[in-house]
C-alpha cells in the first residue's frame, strides 16, 4: 500500500477521540480498513475530505489534546494547519497501515449520523435493510455486518451471499460514449502488478483432463455445500504437496520453498480489477471447511473487508473461467510467485479410447504458466500429469485428506 483513499470520516472536528478508536476509513489497494487515532483528545481538523487520495505518511487530520485548541483551529480555517512551531503540538493522523479495531467500551456518538461499517452498508443494501434507528455492537456503537443480519432476521450463513450468485457473469462497468473513466484504486494496483510480471520470464504448458469422475463426484457433494472452486484448490493443493517446486518461487538469494500451501483464487470484482483471495494451508483443510472458507472469503472479498494475509499470502494462484464456457486461456503469473493455473470449461467431446473405440467423455483444458527461473518445462509436465491422473482416477480422494 503506497496511498490511501478516504471512504469515510467516522468523526467530525471537535468529537472526542479514544487512543486506539477508529476515526476513518480508507479505501487501500484492494479493501477498506479503519484507521484508528494514536493519540486521545478531540479532533481538531479534517486536512483531506472523503473523496481524496493521499499518499501513506501524510497528513490528514489533527488530533489535539483540548477543546480550545479545536476552537483555536476552526478559527484558522477548516482546512489550515498549525505551523511547525505552533505552541501547543498537535498529533496527526496520517495513512498508516491499519490494524484490528479493539473491541473497546461503547461511547455515546456525538452526532445523529449513522455510523457503520462499509461491509454493514453494503449488505444492509443487499437485504434491504434500513440502518436508521438500529442498534449498533461494534466499538463505539458503530453497526457491524452482524447487526444488519440481526435486523434482517437472518443468522450470518443464511446472509452470506450465495455462491451461484457468485460465479453469475461480472457486471459491466458503463460509461458515458467518449467518456475517460479512471481506474480505482483496485484496477491500479492490478495495472502495477501486470507490468511487474513482465519482468518475469515465464513459460506455458497446455493439458487436457478428463473431468467424468470429477463431474460425477461434484454432483454428489455438491448438496452438502462443496463448490468446483473448492474441488480444483484441493486437488491442485494435493498434488502441489509432490511437487514442491511447483509451490516455489523466485528470490534474489535463490529458490523460496513457502512452508505452507496456500491457494489463491482469482475473482473478479464488480467495477472493474481483480482480487485473489487465499485457501490458507489447502492441502491440510477439509474439503468442506475449505468450500465455507471459500464462501465467506469471497463474501468479503466482494465488500472489500478481506483482511491483507486473506489475499497477499498465496504460493500458487487458480483462475478459472469456466463457469463463463472458456474452453482454454493463459493467465499472467503474479509477481512474488512461481506459477499460476488457468482452467477452462468442462464439456463433453468425442474421444478415442485405448483400444480404438469412440466414446463421449467429459474434459477441460488447463494451462499452466510458470516462472522459467523457477520451473522448467519437465516439472510443469510432471506436475499437470500427476494432476490429472488424481482428478481422473481418484476424485473422491479429494474428500479424504
């Protein structure tokens, strides 16, 4: 994180500010934290509105120890702090990389506006549900995601969002004709990390699996809450548990063996750009743990409230587009990692048989690209082949481990 935008300011200049109470919240490259106040006092004055973009380190807002010295600021201007040798110091408030809001002793807010999490606001739209008037648990009172499901009469599974509606078609973002739209925070950050990728050198290996007993074994779990998403992160995981090489990636010092698994999933995200949220240690999690740590993950993911080791943390990233009918692409490999699989559709073909026979079998195309410093050709074969011949032969195994 190199800047920040301001989403909202939980205070107004002259509230009263708690040592570690959150006073705002900022919009980073890929979700909205809030930034608590280092110091106790009042807040003295708001330097950047909500709206504006300032880099990490900055100024944004003053923290002082008095009431008089909030009068003494209001009276310079809303926007004009002290000079460097002001009398009495003040405290700024500036873009640093947030941490956990503590669950601290509920203060009575200072003002009729409703103060709640982006996520609350977000699923209070979904649900319909007005914020007014509601009581909130968070710190300080302020209205959590849990407050929303509350008044909707929903228990927090039944309000997390589905996951068919999570793999409908992304929504196009419109735009006036001849209209230059800017990049958010998220499509810039992708942007940075695309050209970082080009810096790699990287190779591609093509494979077809055949997908009948897998197609099969997902029609059976698929009732108890397993998605495809999960099914592919584990069998990839499984097979990366023979391959470690395949779960490295590139350091100046040499080779970088991680000491977990973790898969990264690419999702496309509503307004444009990408997140990848991680199945944390996905060769040791239980498919059915892993298809609800998936559904949450991507819930948040979606109201930008995943935590950074939650999408910054993975050591091998699956994209699949085959809910959308893509037989085959090449994905771009993230920086920091050693390979990235692409999966295409499931669809049934006209195949030969050992024997000479014809049959219709169901397969899918995957490409692997991977970091040729890292991996040559002959480990990306291997690893695709033992892949498949899991995914062939031994599907349900997936459910054992």
């Amino acid at each position: 994180m190199t800047e920040g935008k301001i989403v909202e300011w939980l205070k107004q200049p002259g509230d009263r500010v708690e040592r570690g109470e959150s006073v705002l919240v900022v919009e980073s490259d890929k979700a909205d934290m809030d930034v608590e106040s280092f110091e106790a006092g009042f807040l003295g004055a708001v330097l950047l509105p909500a709206g504006g973009t300032a880099p990490v380190g900055e100024t944004i807002g003053l923290v002082v120890q008095t009431q008089a010295e909030v009068l003494e600021l209001q009276a310079k201007g809303p926007t004009s702090a002290p000079p460097p040798t002001s009398a009495p110091p003040v405290t700024p408030a500036p873009i640093a990389t947030p941490t956990p809001t503590p669950v601290a002793t509920p203060a009575p807010l200072s003002s009729n506006r409703v103060v709640a999490s982006p996520r609350a606001r977000k699923l209070a739209q979904q649900l319909g549900v007005k914020l007014e008037g509601l009581m909130g648990s968070g710190p300080h009172g302020r209205l959590v995601a849990a407050d929303v499901e509350k008044a909707a009469g929903k228990s927090p599974a039944q309000a997390a969002i589905p996951v068919a509606a999570i793999q409908v078609a992304v929504p196009v973002v419109l735009a006036q004709p001849g209209e230059i739209k800017a990049f958010s925070t998220l499509q810039q950050a992708v942007n940075r990390n695309m050209l970082a990728s080009l810096n790699t050198p990287s190779f591609r290996v093509g494979y077809t699996i055949g997908t009948t007993k897998l197609d099969s074994f997902y029609k059976q779990v698929k009732p108890k809450g397993v998605t495809m998403t999960a099914l592919l992160a584990k069998a990839v995981a499984l097979t990366l548990v023979r391959h470690p090489l395949i779960n490295a990636a590139y350091s100046d010092a040499g080779i970088s063996f991680p000491n977990a698994i973790n898969v990264a999933v690419a999702v496309a995200m509503e307004g444009g750009g990408l997140l990848t949220p991680v199945l944390a240690q996905a060769d040791r999690t239980d498919l059915y743990s892993l298809s609800r740590n998936w559904a949450d993950l991507v819930a948040r993911a979606r109201t930008k409230q995943l935590k950074p080791e939650e999408y910054n943390s993975g050591t091998f990233t699956l994209s699949n587009l085959g809910m959308f009918g893509v037989d085959r692409f090449d994905a771009i490999l993230p920086p920091g990692t050693g390979a990235i699989l692409a999966v295409g559709a499931s669809k049934p073909v006209v195949v030969a048989n050992p024997d000479g026979s014809i049959a219709v079998k169901s397969q899918m195309q995957v490409n692997l690209t991977a970091d040729h410093r890292v991996i040559y050709g002959a480990d990306a074969a291997a690893f695709l082949k033992d892949l498949a011949l899991l995914i062939e032969n031994e599907p349900e195994n997936l459910a054992l481990f």
